[in-house]
C-alpha cells in the first residue's frame, strides 16, 4: 500500500522539544517536495515547511523560522520535522504531503496546498503551559 506516516507527536510541556517523522510506504520520496502543514482545531490548515527531494532545498514559513527544522534521511524514504521550543500554541495535528516535482518551492509555493496529491494521517502534538 502506498501511503505517508506520520509519527513522533506526543504530549510535551512548553519549551520543549519532538522531532516528528513522515515515512512513505510502498514508495520513495525521490522525484517529490515533501511537506509539513498543521490544523489546530477550529483553524485553517498552515503550512510549516517543506523539502526537494531533487536537491535538498527548504523553505518555511516565516512564522516557523527559528524554531522548526525540516531534513530528510539518505535513502530518501523518511522526512524528519525537528520543533524546538514549542509553545501551547503549536498545538495541533500535524500532517506530512508529498507533491509531484517539479514544483518551485522557495516564496511560498512549496507550501501551496493544493500542490500537495498525497497526504498522511496526522499526528497529534499538544503542548501544554
């Protein structure tokens, strides 16, 4: 089956620090930008980051900057969201997509949803003050 799954959310206290991961299955992330959004309740879904496969490039959205790193495995097959100093207002479920390349991801369009074919099933982070 070919999918995208999330894991590492988790319950964390303020100011602390997960480092998620997005793992395709039945397929590679090669030839893909690979993003992270995130959907707090009641809010529109943001997008956080995202990566090239083809060669590494990232961006983030200017509110992520500084606290959120995006990398990926060797292999290809695993997308890494490190988030430090998090804040009760990261909460939310947080999602991994892949869009087909070649897409320019740097101003923004890297984190054009609509872009983004498939999705994960989302993993929950709550942080708590």
């Amino acid at each position: 089956e070919v999918r995208l799954v999330e894991s590492g959310g988790g319950l964390v206290q303020a100011g602390g620090s997960l480092r998620l991961s997005c793992a395709a299955s039945g397929f590679t992330l090669d030839g893909y930008a690979i993003g992270w959004f995130r959907q707090a309740p009641g809010k529109e879904r943001e997008g956080i980051s995202c990566i090239s496969s083809s060669d590494g490039s990232t961006y983030y959205a200017d509110s992520m900057k500084g606290r959120f790193t995006i990398s990926s495995d060797a292999a290809k097959t695993t997308v890494y969201l490190q988030m430090n100093s998090l804040k009760p207002e990261d909460t939310a479920v947080y999602y991994c997509a892949t869009a087909p390349l070649p897409i320019t991801i740097s101003a923004g369009w890297g984190l054009f949803a609509p872009f983004y074919t498939r999705w994960g099933q989302g993993t929950q982070v709550t942080v708590s003050s």
